[in-house]
C-alpha cells in the first residue's frame, strides 16, 4: 500500500498525539491544593489522582522559605488512591507560618506503585494551584 508523504506524517502526528495523551492521562498528578495555618503549623493540602490507582506513594519532602532556605525535610506518605480515584491528603508542618513557605520541592519518590503493582516512580508529576507556594521535582 502507497501512501503519499504528506498523508503519512499526518497518519504519524495523530499516531503521536493519540499515544501522548494516552501516557499523560494514566500519570498520576499531586497537586498543592491549598495551605491554611492551624494552631502553631502550616497545614498543607494535596490532591492525588491516579486514573490507573495507586497501591503507594511516599515522597521526601523539602520546605523552603521565601529566601531558598530550607526551612524543613520530611516524608510525606500519600497512602492509596483507587483506580480512576482522586484523594485529597493533609500534612501539618509544626510550627510553620504558611507564608514563610516559599517551596515545596519533592526532592525524590521514595515508593509509588499502582494499584496493579507497576513502579510510577518516572511517570508521577507535582503541580501547584498556589500562585505564592512553587512546587518543584
């Protein structure tokens, strides 16, 4: 069969798209959701969504304040999320100012599996809705 060469780079390009968005929409997503003081803390709020479930995930965790100091290095463990789930997780930072926080870096993924037992260590992404607490991987 013939194809002509314009034909086949757009067969490829929607090939390419299909596949792309296949991969990103299976990524599990945790996203800073709000930060909120509570007594002498800074209460964090996170969503989770993993369209394939998670069976795991724990992350080292840093704290920066507003000059890139770090201000705290802890593990947050997200627990599970089911398949096709959305989770919403809480850590209290002891005393913390939430504005003193300036970012959040996942430093690394110390365990995440789906819910089929696959590694997502590669795949996960870290996002903020906060425009004054950046988070980074």
């Amino acid at each position: 069969m013939f194809f002509p060469p314009n034909r086949l780079i757009q067969m490829t390009c929607t090939f390419c798209l299909i596949a792309g968005t296949a991969t990103a929409f299976d990524a599990p997503v945790v996203e800073l959701n709000t930060a909120t003081a509570a007594q002498d803390a800074c209460r964090l709020t996170f969503t989770v969504t993993a369209p394939t479930g998670l069976s795991a995930l724990e992350t080292q965790t840093v704290l920066f304040d507003q000059k890139g100091g770090v201000r705290s290095f802890t593990l947050f463990d997200f627990g599970t999320v089911p398949e096709g789930g959305l989770r919403v997780r809480q850590f209290d930072v002891p005393q913390t100012r939430c504005d003193d926080v300036g970012m959040i870096l996942f430093n690394n993924v110390e365990t995440c599996a789906t819910a089929a037992g696959n590694a997502c260590i590669d795949a996960i992404s870290f996002t903020s809705r906060m425009d004054t607490m950046e988070v980074q991987q």
